[in-house]
C-alpha cells in the first residue's frame, strides 16, 4: 500500500491514524509519510522515497538506523529470551554499566518509557522527603502523566492545548509552574510553599519547547534552593541524556542531581527509561523501601541488550560525540548565514547533537514566553519545503532536531542546499 492508503486506512483502527499524536504532522499540510525502513542517516517511506532523518526517532537513533551491533545483540538475545518477569544477567549489565559510566547514579530502576521515569522519580522525591509538591518549568516536557500536564511542551504546546481534559484539578494541585532560566519565579515559589516541595524537575537542555540550553547560574540556583529547603533535585535527561554528552547535560553544568531519568537512547530504540541517583533515595523504593512502583516488562533483557549494545558503543567511542560537534556546528553556522541571506529572522539554539532553528525576529531564545513568539506558520513551510525536498525534520516549531553518528559532511551539505531553495 501507498503512504496515503496506509495513513487513511489507519484512521479507522487508531485515533487520528497514530499511536502518539505529534506522528499526525496535524498542524501542517502535509500527511505523514509512513516509514517502511531505515538505514544509517537514512529512512525510506512506502512510496519509495528516501529522507535523510533528524528526528531520529525522537532521539534514540544516535547510532543512525539499524546499526550492525545493535541489531546482532537483539538478535543473539531474542534467541533464548523474550521475557520472563524474572531477573536476568542482561538488567545487571546494564545498570552495572549505567553506574559505572555515569556520575551521579550509585542505583537504578528500569521501567519503559520516559514518562514512566519522570513519575516514578517524582513519586520517589514525594515518598522520600514526605512532601508532595513540586515545580517543573512552562515549556518542559517530561510525558504523559497528569501531574506534568500543566503549560507543557512538545506536542501539548504544538497542539495549543493549555491542560488536558481527563486531568482532574486534584492530580495537577501539587504542580507548580516556574519560568525557565528564571531563578526569581523559583524562589518565590520557594518562599509561598518551600516547605511543601519535594522536588524539582528540569530538563536541563530543555528541548520540548525546542531547543533552550539551561543557563549555568540557573541550574546551579535549582540545586542550592533544593539543597537548602530539603527538596530534591530531579534532572530530566531523558532527551538530554547520552546526546549533548555521554554523561549528559549534568557532566557539561558540573552539577549534581538527587535523581536523574533517562530513555530514548539508552533503550537503544526500544521502549526503555531508566531513573537512578543516590543510594539512600533509590533504596526507598519497594521491594527494599515502602515507595511502590513495579512493571511487567521493566528490565526486559531485549531491551536491556539494545540499550547496553548502544550505551556501550557511545561509551567506547568518545570521537562520536566531536564527530557530532563538529556536523552540529557546521549545519548550525551553515542554517545561520542562509537565512540571514535570504532575511530570514531567525534564532538557532544548540547544544552538542540538540538543535533549533526558531524562526522569530527575537534576538534570542532563553524560555517559553520567547519560544512563542516563533512564526509557527513559517515553520510549518520550512517543514514542508524540507520534507519534499527528502529532508526529514519534526513537523512542529517545538521540537528538536537531532544529529547522529551517522551524519556526515554530504548530509548536512543536502541539507543546506535544500534550504537554500526555500
Ligand atoms: C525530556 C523528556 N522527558 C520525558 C519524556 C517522555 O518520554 P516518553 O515519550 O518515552 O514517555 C520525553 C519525551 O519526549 C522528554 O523529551
């Protein structure tokens, strides 16, 4: 079948033809290509058309498509074990290999999402520190679960939604909002109710409202006002993590998390998250503490290959990471003098192997309030020029882009070239 006949067809099986709704391309004029493969830089839809990809799947693909080592530890695992709900050796490499190579992880709990590690680690901070508010920043997206539904990113900015119905008052009362890069909302929040807060999340490299770095002084604020009114700090690197470096967006900052939540790339492209942090706060979770939080298919040992076969290899090879810097920059610098060329207003934010390119007249963009002054419409026409032209990027302003592995000089020249014809 045909792209089309696929995205039709599927509207009748799934709401609106996807399983997540930024997939629906819905505030643009085009429909969403339906990918059949993918290979290195490269995805190839049902009409045979080939895309060089930035989005990668949202993050996890650093590898690129299909990568040969990732694919033969699927391979090797699937053939003896596909899931048991019993422990196995793969979860203890894995986490073995996340304490060992990470800074601030001396324990880790394996679950399958990153929405999934966002709740768990709050519900964490709130069992730990017997409190149950916390602050997260307008414009971070940290999933799905109710009490995050408040002035969120991604596709709940994209789709213009200001909450979400089927979020009752009650779930989202203990949720406070602060501005990004904004250490004074914070402490005012601090001063009305810092005896009630049990954490704060952030995603340090915030990229749900696309992409704006965490300001030192900003992150460093967070961790001094949770260290002195006993509130945790939670970093949310479930994008950041792996990507902007393999220590994430923490070993850059040099700051020390209570908890951190990752997935996307340490499940290697399949439905993973992880939360870890100090000893003390992670041994109060159930079976050894009261905090209760259990999965069926937590530490499922594919995933748990996939993730150490891609953990590893990012870990073995730090030349990935100034492979990435360096096409990062090229394609950043390369963006800027287009559009400055063609008149373009233009702001580019990014950090390592994370990137935007927000198109307003701003001079620069630091939080949610400058995120939305974009000329989203603008957006959209880039998106559709580039994905014609076989250039595959998020289909929405609010959004990252991603660089992998396997971007070389020839993609990020097609790139540029494509845009220079917008
Ligand atoms: C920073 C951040 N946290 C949490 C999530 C939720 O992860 P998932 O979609 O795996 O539930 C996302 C997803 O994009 C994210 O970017």
């Amino acid at each position: 079948m045909k792209n089309i006949d696929i995205f039709e067809k599927s509207k009748l099986y799934m709401p609106g033809g996807v399983n997540s709704p930024v997939r629906a391309f819905t505030n643009t004029k085009v429909n969403p290509p339906i990918i059949r493969k993918g290979l290195g830089a490269y995805i190839w839809d049902e009409d045979d058309k080939e895309y060089i990809d930035f989005v990668a799947s949202w993050g996890p693909m650093i590898l690129g498509h299909n990568d040969f080592e990732v694919v033969n530890a699927i391979k090797a695992m699937v053939e003896n074990a596909i899931s048991f709900g019993a422990p196995t050796e793969s979860e203890l490499i894995l986490s073995k290999h996340m304490v060992d190579t990470l800074d601030n992880v001396d324990m880790v709990r394996m679950v399958n999402s990153g929405t999934e590690a966002t709740m768990s680690a709050v519900k964490l901070a709130r069992g730990y520190t017997k409190k149950d508010k916390i602050i997260k920043f307008a414009g971070c997206y940290h999933g799905h679960f109710d009490g995050f539904l408040v002035e969120a990113g991604s596709g709940v900015l994209t789709e213009r939604i200001p909450g979400s119905p089927g979020v009752p008052e009650g779930s989202i009362q203990n949720t406070l909002i602060a501005k990004y890069n904004d250490m004074e909302s914070v402490k005012d929040l601090f001063e009305r109710f810092g005896e009630e807060i049990a954490a704060i999340i952030v995603e340090p490299v915030a990229g749900n409202m696309g992409v704006i770095p965490g300001e030192k002084e900003f992150l460093q604020g967070l961790r001094d006002i949770c260290t002195k009114c006993g509130a945790l700090l939670i970093f949310d690197e479930v994008m950041s993590g792996f990507r902007v470096a393999y220590k994430g967006a923490q070993s850059i900052y040099k700051i020390t998390p209570d908890l951190t939540t990752y997935a996307k790339i340490m499940g290697g492209g399949l439905p993973c998250g992880a939360y870890g942090g100090k000893k003390e706060i992670m041994e109060q979770l159930s079976p050894m503490g009261p905090v209760y939080q259990a999965g069926t298919m937590s530490g499922n040992p594919v995933v748990m290959a996939a993730g150490y076969a891609t953990l590893k290899k990012l870990y073995d090879n730090p030349r990935y990471y100034k492979h990435m810097e360096s096409t990062g920059c090229e394609l950043e610098n390369g963006m800027e003098g287009i559009a400055k060329e063609k008149g373009i207003p233009m702001v580019m934010n990014r950090c390592g192997a994370m990137m935007t390119a927000f198109f307003t007249d701003k001079t620069e963009v630091k939080n949610y309030e400058d995120a939305k002054t974009c000329d989203t419409r603008l957006y959209g026409k880039f998106f559709e020029h580039m994905l014609k032209n076989g250039v595959y990027i998020a289909p929405s302003q609010f959004e990252a882009m991603f660089i992998g592995v396997k971007h070389e000089k020839q993609e990020i020249e097609k790139f540029l070239e494509v845009m220079k014809n917008f």
